[in-house]
C-alpha cells in the first residue's frame, strides 16, 4: 500500500503501545494505524452511514439548522468518547 507522510498526533501514553505492536506484529506504524482505522470504521460503520445520510438528508434540503444539529450530536459523541478516557470522569 501507498503511504503518505503525514504527521499523526497520538497520546504519549499510547506510543509505546503503538512501538510494541509494530515489533510484535512486524508491522509499520503505519501499518498499525491503518488496521485500528479500518477495526473502527467497521465497528462504528452503522453508526457512520446514519450520520453521512443524515448530513446528506440536511445538504439536499437546505436544512442548516438541521446540519448544524447532526454535527452538534457528532462532536457531542466525540467529546464523550474522549471524556470516557480520563479516570476522573469514568
């Protein structure tokens, strides 16, 4: 596969997890993120596919009250998956 130079910021508590599945698995960084990438967006693909129609649904009516609402409740799911990492907040 084709791979692109592109910074990708990850946390520091994570890099060496992510050192440790490159030697475990023989695998490039790369690599590695790619398969967690596509593990997600199989995970989350139903979840995904509702927001695209619903974006589109909002898109094609012109609707920017409700495209404002889909990407509120998108950002809103982000901050609580984030918020779900921090121990004072479990």
């Amino acid at each position: 596969m084709v791979t692109k130079s592109k910074p990708v910021r990850i946390f520091a508590a994570d890099d060496r997890a992510l050192e440790a599945l490159t030697r475990l698995r023989g695998q490039s960084r790369a690599g590695v993120i790619h398969e967690a990438l596509s593990d997600y967006v199989r995970a989350h693909r139903d979840e995904l596919s509702q927001l695209y129609t619903e974006t589109q649904q909002a898109l094609a009516a012109g609707d920017v009250d409700q495209l404002a609402r889909v990407s509120a409740g998108a950002r809103r799911s982000e901050v609580d998956a984030i918020m779900a990492t921090i121990p004072a907040y479990q």
